[in-house]
C-alpha cells in the first residue's frame, strides 16, 4: 500500500554529527535535537561523510576514543552511505553551480534532491542560497 511507505530518511550533514559529539560546539544543543528528530531511523550520508567527520574532530583535538567512537558510528548501521555515482556527481555540479554552494555541500544537498529526502545541517548560510534556488527541498537547521 502506498500509505504504508515510510519517507526517505533524512540526508545527514556531517556538521550535524560533529556538533552533537563535541559540547562545546556553539551548536551542540541544536544538533542533538536535530538528531533526536529521528531517533530510530538511519540518516543517508555520501562517501565523504566519515572524512569529513573524523577530519573535522581531528582538528578540534578530539580523543582517540572520541575520534574511535565517532568512527564506530559512522559505520554503524545508522549511516547509510550511498555510492558516489554520475547521477549523484552530475547533481552536485548542478546544484553548485546554480546555488552557488561548495562542493561537499552539493553533494549532501544533491542526494537530498534525488532521495526526495529532507537535509539536516547546521549551516544556515547553505539552507538561505539553497532555499532560494531549490524551494521544494526540505532543509532542516533547528539553530536557533
């Protein structure tokens, strides 16, 4: 029954996952009620994602075991990484170009696009050039 469909999960930027693992993010608080959105269902990552995470905690001076634990999660099977194909590059290109957004970006909000599926970031400057170019995506910031 179509009624039965669940929606796509929501597309997972990783400042999102960063910022709920680090406490003294100035957005920490907002991040964890992103994540509290979708306490059971799993968030659709692209393949930069775990870099992108266990890079930017590296650079905070995060712990072995914070740096272990957030690697673990990355892998589990919350995050569901989905494969860098030419859709998915084609996409981006497009969506950098017309929303005038970095690449990384593009692509979290190119795999929102095409899974039909909401964005959750933290970077409100992403969500304003995205709202205005891609009106019919859902993109989630929750910082208030």
């Amino acid at each position: 029954m179509a009624d039965d469909v669940l929606p796509a999960p929501p597309v997972l930027d990783a400042c999102v996952l960063v910022a709920a693992l680090v406490p003294t993010e100035a957005h920490h608080a907002a991040a964890r009620r992103l994540l509290a959105q979708s306490p059971d269902r799993a968030f659709l990552v692209p393949p930069h994602f775990t870099v992108e995470v266990l890079a930017a905690l590296a650079r905070r001076g995060a712990s072995p075991e914070l740096l272990a634990g957030a690697r673990a999660l990355c892998e589990s099977n919350r995050i569901l990484t989905l494969p860098l194909d030419e859709a998915l590059v084609e996409a981006a290109v497009e969506m950098a170009t017309i929303a005038k957004i970095r690449a990384g970006d593009a692509l979290y909000a190119a795999l929102a696009v095409m899974e039909s599926a909401p964005l959750f970031t933290l970077d409100t400057d992403l969500a304003a050039r995205l709202s205005t170019s891609y009106p019919d995506l859902v993109v989630v910031t929750d910082v208030l």
